[in-house]
C-alpha cells in the first residue's frame, strides 16, 4: 500500500494577519508528503533547486517519505508568495516564479511501486500532471488538486487530466471558476456529469468540506476550536490525510469517503496552527486521533 504524489516543492513568502515568513518551506507535495506520513508510505515526484535545504530530504527520508523521485536540478527552487488579508479569504497571490519546473521533466524511479499505488496529482502545472499519469498506467486510483494560477492559464490541459481522474479536491472558488457557474450545485454538475469525476471534495475551510457524487451530497464540518495562523498547506495536508487514510481501505464508497474526511479535517487543523510545516512535523497520531474523535462528535456520525 502506498502513494505516488507530483506536485510543488517549494520556497514560500507568506503573510497574514498574525505575521509574515520568507523563503520557508513548501510546496503542495512537501505538505502532502508529511501529512499522509502518518498512516502510509509516500512517493514524492518533483524538482528542486540547488538552493533547497539537504536537511529537508532527511527530514522527509524519517518520516518514511521516498524521495528518489525528487530531482535536484541546477537553478532556483520554485516559489510562491502569498497574502492573507483575512482568515476567511484566499490568499493573493504575489508572485509565482516556476524557476526549475519550467524544464522539469519528471520519472517514476525504478524502487517506487510500478503498479496498484495510489497516484495524487497534486497542485501542480496541468502538463506534468498528464505526463506522470501517462508514465503511471495502473494505479489504484487517481486524485487531483489544482487552483485558480492553472485554472487561469492552463485550462486545456486541465480539462484533459480531469477525464482521467476519481477524485478531485478543490475549493470552492476554484470549483466555480472550472465549473464556468456561479453557483455551486451547477459547477459540480459540470464536473460530475460532464467530466463524470466519480467524487468531488470541496474544500471550504473554516465552513468544512463538502463530498459531491452522482448520487448524494454530504457536508462534514472543520474543527472549529483552531487557533489560525496561516492557512497555506491546509489543503494539500487535507489531501494528504484523505488520501493516506483511503490507502487502508479496501473498498472506496460514501461511507469510507466520509470517515477520510474526518480524519483529514481533523489533521490539517493542525497544518494552520503555525507557518509552513512547522506544526505538521511536530505532530503526533494521538493529537490527531483526539481531534478526530471530537469531530465525529460534533459531525454524528
Ligand atoms: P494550499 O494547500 O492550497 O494552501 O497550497 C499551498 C502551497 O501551494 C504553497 O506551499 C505553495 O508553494 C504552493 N503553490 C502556490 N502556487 C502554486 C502553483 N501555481 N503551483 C504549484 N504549487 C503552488
């Protein structure tokens, strides 16, 4: 049982109400990584710069992340930099310089799964996404995260790897802007009827996450008692959780796509309680199963 995750590796500017941080490390893959640590054995495949910290490959290699699949190229790692005004928004994006992912051409490594793992194809350019699912024909199954940079600039090739997948997470804005609708029921029925992506979580923050199928909709809270300092990672930690907890299941239905929605609300309630990836690393399980038991609670079921 294992995951093969693609996506950012990254330096991260981050600002928000509490304070601000420069070059710290990020990136959509490093969050899923150490979020889904905690109950599978993860493939990362990305690039970094010369630039990006060897201590974080160790860092990665303790918590059972592979990282044979993360190239070191010459050039600059990627980053991002982004500004919260308000917990209740999305960030603004102040810049994106993709740096070594503009050449980046990825491999799965011959010492990760070469079939039946699950493949997450994280926030990442559209073009790698549909490259590495290509050099990756037999997973379990396929999830995919993207946002409003990719949605915005590389709709075609998105619109491609979405016919391909079975679970998308998403936020809710990003929902309506690849939705094409205003309104959320008629862009999940965009993704669920058209693209028939068998089930779609959004991402709502504090307000929860919502599981839309062709048959149902169910809405499971967030854990509200947090105390919010920067919200980046939340998703991708979600994505983590969710998918780490599918790995130990056999069968994927309503009932097992809830139970993981609990338990990713639960862990990346964490994500946010620090900048960066400062609070994941410090994680325990017995953390997260309290919350986890709290939420069920609250959530009844
Ligand atoms: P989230 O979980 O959505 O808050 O994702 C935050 C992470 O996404 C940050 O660590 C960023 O480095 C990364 N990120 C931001 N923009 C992009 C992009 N266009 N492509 C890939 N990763 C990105």
């Amino acid at each position: 049982m294992s995951i093969i995750v693609v996506g950012s590796s990254a330096f991260d500017d981050i600002k928000t109400p509490k304070g601000s941080r420069k070059k710290i490390i990020g990136g959509s893959c490093i969050y899923f990584s150490i979020a889904a640590s905690f109950k599978s054995k993860t493939h990362i495949v990305s690039v970094v710069g010369k630039d990006f910290p060897k201590n974080i490959f160790k860092t990665l290699n303790k918590k059972c992340v592979s990282t044979d699949g993360l190239k070191i190229e010459n050039g600059k790692t990627f980053s991002w930099g982004g500004t919260y005004d308000t917990f209740s928004e999305d960030p603004e994006t102040k810049f994106t310089h993709l740096n070594v992912f503009e050449k980046f051409s990825p491999d799965i490594p011959a010492s990760y799964p070469q079939k039946n793992a699950i493949l997450f194809l994280a926030n990442i350019d559209p073009t790698l996404q549909n490259q590495v699912l290509s050099l990756y024909p037999n997973p379990r199954i396929v999830g995919l995260d993207t946002m409003n940079f990719w949605i915005n600039s590389k709709r075609k090739e998105l619109s491609k790897i979405l016919k391909r997948i079975d679970i998308l997470t998403i936020n809710e804005l990003e929902l309506k802007l690849l939705g094409r609708k205003d309104s959320l029921h008629d862009s999940l029925k965009v993704l669920i009827e058209e693209l028939q992506i068998k089930f779609v979580i959004v991402k709502r923050g504090s307000a929860g996450s919502m599981l839309a199928t062709k048959k149902a909709s169910h809405w499971i809270p967030g854990y509200p008692f947090c105390d919010v300092v920067d919200p980046t990672g939340a998703g991708d930690s979600y994505a983590g959780a969710l998918f780490s907890y599918l790995d130990n299941k056999k069968n994927i239905n309503e009932q097992t796509m809830l139970d993981a929605m609990i338990y990713a609300s639960s862990l990346s309630s964490f994500t946010i309680e620090n900048f960066g990836i400062d609070r994941l690393l410090i994680l325990k399980k017995s953390d997260i199963r309290k919350r986890e038991n709290e939420l069920k609670k609250i959530a009844r079921i």
